[in-house]
C-alpha cells in the first residue's frame, strides 16, 4: 500500500509555504479548506502541500473539481484523475460539471466566461461545505504573466499589482511565490502524476503566448525574470494600498456635501498631486454612480482637463453623474435629481443602427449589426458588461425597446445554463439600491429581456459558432464619442 503524503516528512516545500500563509495569514489552524483541483501540475502540488500540513495546522480538506467538459474524453480523464489522487491523499472530493458551450458570448475570450462559472461554482460550493477557505493554485509564473498582461493593456498601479494573495478574505493563493520550476521539482521528487491541459499551448490566447513567447524572450535578457516580475507585482500592490491610503486621508480636507451632492475644493484638489488628484476623482465617481467597474482613465482624464482646469460653468456627464465647475468648486450631482420618476422611465424604441440616450444615468445605448467575419476580426470587447454581442437571428421580429424595469420582469442570466431569475432578484445579488433600479436601462424584445445594460444579457440571445449576424449593443457614459454628437 503507497503511503499518503500526511505520512511522510514534511518537504521544504510545504515549510516555504507554510512560513508564507502564516505571514500573510492566509491559513489558521482548524479550519476546513476547499482545494480547487484541475488535475495540472500546480493544483496537485497545492492538494499535496496542504495535505502534508493538514496534520500540524489540523486542516479539514476538502478538494473540488470543476468540469468545463471543453475537451470531451480528456476532461472526463482530468476528473477521474482528480477523483484518484484526492482518495490517494486521503481527501474527501466532489466535482462539479459546468456547460459552456452553450453559455460562451463571441466577442468574450472562452479564459474569461470559464474563469466566471468556476468561480461561482467554487463560491457555491464552499457555502455548501462551509469552508473557511478556497485555495487556489496560482504561482509565481501566473504573477508574471498577469502583470504582463495588464502592462500591455495600459494598467495602473491596481492591475499591475497583479494577483493578490488573497482576495474577499476567503480564496487564498498559497503558491503565489513558488515558481513553476519549483512545483515540477517537487512532484518529480514525490513521485506525483499530474494532468497536462491541451489548451494550455494554444496561441490563440493571449495569456499561452506571454507564456511561450514573452516570458522566454525576456529570460534571455534575465533568467530570473519571473521573480523579478512577481516582485515587481508585490511593489505595486503595496505603492496601490499607500495611494489609496492617502486618498481616504485627503478626501476629507477637500471635498464637503450638500444635501446629495458632493463639492471638492478646487484648489484643494489642485494642491495634490496628480495621481491622487486622478484616485480621488475617480473614487468619487464610483461611489455616487454605484458603478464598480468605472470610470475609464480616459472619462476622468477628461473631468480634469476639461471641469477642474476649465471655465467656471464647464461641465461633463459620466455614469449617471453631472460634474460641473462652479467658481473655486467641482460639483458632483446625480442627473436624475429633481426629475419625476416618469419622465425618467419612458420607453424608447430601438432602431438598428441607432444611437439612443437614456436621461436617468445621462448615458446612451449604440446598437448595429455586424457580419460573423467582421465581429471575429475585430476582437473581444475589454468590458462584456458595457458592450455585448448576441445572435441576431434569435431575435425573430427584430423589434427592440429601451425601457425601465416592470414588476414580474424576468430573464434568464447568461452563465445559468437557461435558468430563469426574477429581475427583483437579480438586482437584489447584485446590491443595487431600490431607488436606482428604475434607472437601469434594460434592452427588451418581444420574446423577453435582450440585455441588462451595464449588468448581464439573456441566455436565449447568445452568439455561438453558428452565429451569422452579430447584433452588438453597447452602454455608452457622457464621454464617449457618440454622446458628444
């Protein structure tokens, strides 16, 4: 009978990353652990480590699969994998299947909706066992090609800060700072099988070609550039804390309310640097427009050059804000203040092609339809929740209206496999205020909810490979070209 690896002598591996999660507290002592378990040679490693430090920290294992059921009998094979090395460990062990074939969006990389529903799969299965936490298998290899990735994107210090060892205080990343050399010696030395993913070499993704083309370009300039970029990846997530630290510091000293309105000092703001001047602005935004995921550096860029070193009267609108000097102060006011709640919910008709503004957020939805080798060419959009695109040939009459939503309004989310969801619901998961529900604007057809605009689209409209026509819709702020028409 082989031994399990809680038997044998703990290796200098598991000391290392033991050391680390004591540092960074990601583990403590008598808590009960999910493992995400891909079967690929850093998943294994995570699963054996943890399994070798159960005993001392008096861990309760628990490891998980998430079957995609992408690669047909090669995924079957990862999950039987994953199933047997889990019972050679000792480890209680479930997997999960997941479609995607019928959920993927054209337009959103495959990486990307994958790495959603795992997700949300993992989430829920630790609710289900009542985990203190989901550990995943990221290394320093994953660092570095992360940084990479949002370096060629033109990201700030948050993006380059990379993958941060633990994130909403329940998924840890133990391996973060062991390299992927590190976890091929450590399972040679233990004897350990692992699953290689076919995907992982196909140069269609972006990530596989940082992989296999940067990073080895960059060795030849530095061996250790892997460690110099996790590193790197380390100082920036440490320079992001300190800027937002000062953020909070100074926000007090130079901005003030009145009544819903938000004034910052503008020579206040103007004494500050400009990254803070930046952080301030755009944490500003966010918090009065109940948007998490903007604004653009280009929109707040523009809040700067055009409001704060503008003429007293010069204003913008940017997500559901109206942002206006007035003398020796910027006002930051909500556009739907002071409006009858229906004038703000008129339904619209849609026209393809078509620019058309929705006055309670100040902002507007473009509509148009593209051929499938357009679409394709053009590659994916940067933010799915601000522009999708679906089958326009799912859409049988071709009527579209822009409106608010109604009581009983339903839809089924893209990623529940065509499971239906009240909106009430919906808006509900997602922490969005009652009063700011009636200025969402949905995209509705016929035959149902198209599109939450800013949130998810309908299930029954998605593109898949068959798709011909493309109808793209997108939710444009204040700033964008087609709103300064």
């Amino acid at each position: 009978m082989s031994r399990t690896v809680a038997t044998i002598k703990v290796s200098s591996l598991a000391r290392r990353v033991a050391e680390q999660a004591r540092v960074r507290g990601l583990l403590k002592r008598d808590e009960r652990v999910l493992v995400a378990l891909s079967g690929g040679p850093d998943s294994v490693t995570l699963l054996a480590v943890l399994a070798e430090l159960a005993p001392s920290w008096r861990l309760d294992l628990h490891a998980v699969h998430v079957n995609h059921g992408l690669r047909g009998e090669e995924a079957e094979e990862d999950a039987r994998f994953a199933a047997r090395l889990s019972a050679q460990l000792g480890v209680p062990f479930r997997c999960e299947p997941v479609d995607l074939t019928t959920g993927r969006v054209k337009g959103r990389s495959l990486q990307e909706w994958a790495r959603e529903i795992r997700y949300d799969r993992l989430t829920q299965v630790g609710r289900d066992l009542t985990v203190h936490r989901i550990a995943l298998g990221h290394t320093a290899d994953d660092q570095a090609e992360t940084l990479l990735m949002w370096m060629l994107r033109g990201a700030g210090t948050a993006g380059l800060g990379g993958i941060p060892p633990a994130r909403e205080g329940r998924f840890i990343r133990p391996l973060l700072e062991v390299s992927r050399s590190e976890i091929l010696e450590y399972l040679e030395a233990r004897a350990l099988p692992y699953r290689t993913d076919s995907s992982n070499v196909s140069p269609k993704y972006l990530r596989n070609r940082i992989r296999h083309e940067l990073i080895p370009a960059l060795k030849r300039f530095n061996p250790s550039i892997v460690e110099v970029l996790r590193r790197q990846a380390e100082l920036f997530r440490e320079d992001d804390r300190c800027l937002e630290q000062w953020v909070s510091e100074q926000s007090p000293l130079v901005m003030s309310s009145e009544g819903p309105d938000r004034i910052l000092d503008r020579a206040g703001l103007l004494a500050l640097p400009l990254a803070l001047q930046r952080r301030l602005t755009r944490a500003l935004i966010r918090q009065m427009s109940g948007v998490p995921n903007g604004p653009s550096f280009r929109a707040v860029a523009s809040v700067l050059e055009r409001v704060v070193h503008g003429r007293s009267g010069s204003a913008l609108t940017v997500q559901r804000l109206r942002i206006a000097r007035q003398y020796d102060r910027i006002l930051f006011s909500r556009v739907d203040h002071g409006l009858a709640p229906m004038e703000e919910a008129v339904p619209q008709a849609l026209r393809v092609p078509s620019v058309t503004s929705w006055p309670p957020t100040g902002q507007s939805i473009r509509i148009h339809l593209e051929a499938a080798s357009r679409v394709q060419s053009g590659g994916a959009p940067r933010d799915p929740t601000r522009r999708v695109l679906l089958d326009a040939d799912r859409l049988t009459t071709g009527r579209l209206v822009l409106r608010t939503w109604q009581p009983g309004d339903w839809f089924q989310p893209m990623g529940m496999q065509g499971r239906r969801k009240k909106l009430q619901d919906f808006f509900a998961d997602l922490k969005v205020p009652r009063h700011d529900r009636a200025r969402v604007p949905l995209v509705v057809a016929p035959e149902g909810i198209v599109w939450i605009a800013g949130a998810r689209a309908d299930h029954r409209f998605r593109a898949t490979p068959a798709t011909a026509r493309y109808l793209i819709v997108e939710l444009l702020d204040g700033l964008s070209e087609a709103g300064a028409r």
